[in-house]
C-alpha cells in the first residue's frame, strides 16, 4: 500500500494507505453515517463529484455482491452500472472478507473501476472538521508526487454533474398490459427507484434530465435523486413548472427531484452545511410520535420562507 494524503481546502492534512486505484483525485468532501451498504452508495448517482467518507470504522468485512442484470435491464444490488463516487475514505479496511453473496473484496472492485480508496484516516476527526467547517473541497494526492502535478478541483456548485450522470435517450420499462404511463425525468435515478415504481405494475418512461416531455401523454410525473447543485438544471425546471400547470397531475419528487420541483414552484434552494447521507436517518411525521428511519442522501434543501401559501 503506497502512502497518500487527503488534503482539504482549509489546510487539513490526513495521511492514510492506499487500498484502491492509485491515482490522484479531487472533490468535494462528504461524511456517511451508515453502518453497511457501501455498494449501494459507491453506485448511487448522487455521489458524483464527491469523495465519500465512512464514519462507520470497520469497512470491507463483507465483500462486493456480484453485478448481474435482470430482465429489466437493471443492476441487481447496485444502484447504477458503476462507482460514481470519486474515491472512498475509510478507518480500518477489511482485506479479508466473508459473505454469501461476495463476488470479490471492495479494494478489487475499486481497482477495477479504477476509484481510489484510502484507509488508517482518522475518520473521526475528519468528520469533526467536516462537521465544524462543512463540507469542502479536497484532493487526494500520493507522497511520492508533489502537490502541483494535482490542480486545485473546480468548485463543486459550477458543475452540472445531473448532465454527467443522466440517461442519454429515452427508456421505457414495460409494465402490466394497459398499466398507467409514468414519466421519469432521470437527474441520476438510482436502481431501486425503478425498481419500486415496475413493482407497482406502471410502465415507466425514462427521459434524460433536460428532455422536453410536455407533450407526451402520461399519468404521473416523477423526478429522481442526482447529484450536485439543483440552480444548473434550469431546463428540467422550466419542463416541470409547464406540467404543473395540470394541477390533476399527480407529480412527485425525490431528494433533486423535489428541489427541483420546488424551484418550479417558486421556491429558492439554499446548501446544507454537511447535509444528510446514510442509510439510518432519522425522521418523526409530523403531528405525530411516530419516527421512521430512512435512507437520505443530499446536501441541499428548500428554504421554506420562499413557499407560496399554496406550498405550504
């Protein structure tokens, strides 16, 4: 293992080993708060741009499932066809792995993919100056280059990453004969969506982030997860603010998709210091003691002093 640096933009140096591909990186720095599931989160969309710290110490004991397809097209235990993540930053990696299901260990499948992965960082501490300065900018170089063979990363919020990770054509996934049309504007979709929307027995039209479906005819609008700042995908905004216009159209939004449909709707988005990523986060339905917990990954969020009487 060859010794590297993570080095942040306010100057903070974390030295660790490389167990993934050995290249230099840079993106914005984010902490996950989950205790398993990094398959899912190296392969979710909405990682792009990022390199994803786990808080949870002991990473790897469990390998990486196979990729195998289903009838659908779709990748079974991931949620999309590759890492999108920029690099994995971990405490203690597991070399030695043992699951059912585990195909090869994590630092295999990262060096196939060719994403680097770092371990012996002090995580915790990271988190503690992620949590106190939010996140930031970093870059991972090796200490056998200097600092300058790395440029400093573009800033995070001027690039549309929805572009980079959004279907290129339309898809459609059949569903049950004469099954109602839903529309699903892909800013970086991840699998299970999908896969959830063709367990409900709806044909699903997939259409790139920037499509102009208005004059389709369809049942039901939904607009998916992605990655990066919502204020770069003005033209899936315009698109859905004409939809709106149906007011007996049922739309829905997850995580971007609801930002976005919010900017539709007049509201401003504003970032999260350190946002909200894992699969173990906690949320209580109002007016209610009932608390759920939910899987969360975004680091902006809708300022509801913005919202009309009617969004509210």
């Amino acid at each position: 293992m060859r010794n590297v640096t993570l080095i942040l933009d306010d100057g903070s140096r974390f030295s660790g080993k490389s167990f993934g591909y050995e290249k230099p990186v840079a993106g914005e720095v984010v902490f996950n708060t989950a205790m398993t599931g990094y398959p899912e989160s190296l392969t979710d969309p909405s990682y792009a741009g990022q390199l994803m710290v786990l808080t949870y110490p002991l990473v790897g004991n469990y390998g990486v499932p196979p990729f195998t397809i289903e009838p659908h097209g779709l990748a079974t235990f991931m949620e999309s066809e590759r890492i999108h993540a920029e690099a994995i930053i971990v405490s203690d990696y597991s070399e030695e792995f043992s699951h059912w299901n585990a195909k090869e260990s994590l630092a295999d499948w990262l060096k196939r993919e060719q994403v680097p992965g770092i371990t012996g960082i002090d995580t915790r501490e990271l988190t503690k100056v992620l949590r106190e300065h939010g996140v930031m900018m970093g870059r991972i170089v090796f200490d056998d280059m200097s600092d300058k063979e790395l440029s400093a990363a573009d800033n995070y919020e001027t690039i549309n990453y929805v572009d980079k990770v959004s279907c290129k054509e339309v898809t459609v996934y059949e569903g049950a004969e004469n099954s109602k049309k839903v529309v699903l504007v892909d800013c970086g979709v991840k699998t299970n969506i999908i896969r959830c929307l063709l367990k409900r027995d709806v044909e699903v039209i997939r259409v790139p982030w920037d499509y102009d479906y208005t004059g389709m005819e369809f049942d039901g609008l939904f607009i998916s997860n992605g990655p990066g700042d919502p204020d770069t995908c003005d033209a899936a905004v315009q698109h859905i603010r004409k939809t709106m216009q149906n007011e007996k159209l049922p739309i829905f939004g997850i995580c971007m998709g609801n930002q976005l449909l919010s900017k539709a709707g007049g509201a401003k988005i504003y970032k999260l210091k350190y946002g909200h990523r894992s699969h173990n986060q906690p949320v209580r339905m109002v007016g209610t003691e009932r608390c759920f917990i939910t899987s969360q990954n975004h680091g902006y969020a809708v300022d509801n002093n913005t919202l009309t009487e009617d969004w509210e």
